[in-house]
C-alpha cells in the first residue's frame, strides 16, 4: 500500500470515527480498571497491555523487547501518576499496567530503530512506540513516549479524536503547530500532552500527565469504578 492510499484510508476512518463521536457511538476503554480506596484518599488504575513485535521490520531481540516492554510500563506508570484535588483534599492516582495477552488490552508495538522515527496511536492503527537508541537520551524519550502515546486513547475517549489528536488545541488533527502553539512555559509542569515550541531545559523532570486529564482517566474513561473500603 502507497503513502498515499494510507493517508486516504486514514482520512476516511477518522471521518467514520467522528461521525460516530458526534452521535455518542463511542464507548469507554474496556482495557483501564480504576478502584477506589476511600481510607487511603487513593484511586488505582489498572491500564492493561499486551507488548507486541513487528512482524518484519524494527524487530528488537529477545533481550531488547523485554527492556522495552519495562521502560514503556515505567513510562506510562511514572507520567501518569499524580495527585489530584478531589473531595475537598488532595487524592493519589496510582497508575499501575498489568500485561494482559488475551481479552481486553492495549496491544503496543514496540520497535528499535536507529534513524529517527515518530511514533503514534492514532486508535485506529496499531499503537506504535519506536525506541531511537541512537539518541542519548534514548531511554528517557521512550519512556516519555510511551505515555504520551496512550495519553491520546484517554483523551479521545474523554473528549473526542479531535480533541486528542490535535494536543488539546496546539496542533492540527495530523501534528502540524499551529500559530497558536505556546512556548513551554519557564517553571513548573509541562503538559504531556501538549505540544509546544522551542525548547526547555530539564524536559523529563518537569513534564507530567495535567492533572486535568488524571480526573478524566479517573471520573470520564471509565466513567464508573469499583470502591474498596479496607485498609491501607
């Protein structure tokens, strides 16, 4: 298949999918569990996965494919993960991925390339993560990638494709900046899941999932959890 004829048959799913947003078709991520400790002012989010190969091309070995199932668990782990204000206090989301080879789950495609590549999740391909080992800071980009990928199945599910695919509003559905995109901003948190221009020092320890989009992974994916009133 061309570019081209992908790029059109793309074009004609997105369509489709935002027919059916518009008429509520759209339901919630089978694949993400949330629990709620009340003693413990903590929600538990279950993100089940299945870390998949390539069939042909990018294929790590044995070895590499472990380590990177285990960064992209970390990453999606660690990034969304936060405190959030609910009740009147300030309550944990404690983000946990459970490897899942059959039934509901997230299938990721894990890749090991040495040129430069994007990765994506679009929610109508495969979720694909492609790990730049030629970059010194391999490691850490795919981490980041990793949950900022399936940040875009947690929004699209909270608020639409476009929503999801155009970064909250700083990029156009297909990733291009629009005049509008921001700078990152001098202190403080940077959005996972905005783009924005230029650069920042100290990216990886200031970037983390907005604690806007923590609730809605909490109250709107799911849009109901389990409670556990036990102890700590």
């Amino acid at each position: 298949m061309s570019m081209t004829t992908a790029m059109k048959h793309l074009c004609v799913a997105l369509a489709f999918v935002m027919a059916l947003e518009c008429c509520g078709v759209l339901g919630r991520l089978d694949w993400v569990k949330v629990v709620k400790h009340t003693p413990c002012r903590r929600f538990d989010v279950y993100v089940y996965i299945d870390c998949d190969k390539p069939w042909l091309f990018y294929r790590p070995s044995s070895s590499q494919f472990s380590i990177l199932c285990r960064y992209c668990r970390e990453g999606i782990e660690n990034y969304w993960s936060r405190g959030i204000s609910y009740a009147g206090s300030t309550w944990i989301v404690n983000i946990k991925t459970v490897l899942r080879s059959s039934g509901d789950r997230k299938k990721i495609e894990l890749q090991w390339r040495k040129s430069s590549s994007r990765s994506h999740n679009s929610d109508i391909l495969k979720m694909t993560v492609k790990y730049l080992s030629k970059r010194g800071d391999a490691t850490a980009l795919f981490k980041e990638t990793c949950a900022h990928e399936i940040g875009h199945s947690f929004l699209k599910d909270a608020h639409g494709i476009k929503y999801s695919w155009g970064h909250k509003g700083t990029s156009s559905v297909f990733g291009g900046l629009k005049s509008s995109t921001p700078a990152y901003p001098r202190s403080g948190e940077i959005d996972l899941m905005k783009y924005y221009r230029g650069g920042t020092s100290n990216f990886y320890n200031r970037v983390v999932a907005a604690e806007s989009d923590v609730k809605d992974l909490v109250f709107k994916v799911r849009d109901s959890y389990k409670t556990n009133t036990g102890r700590c």
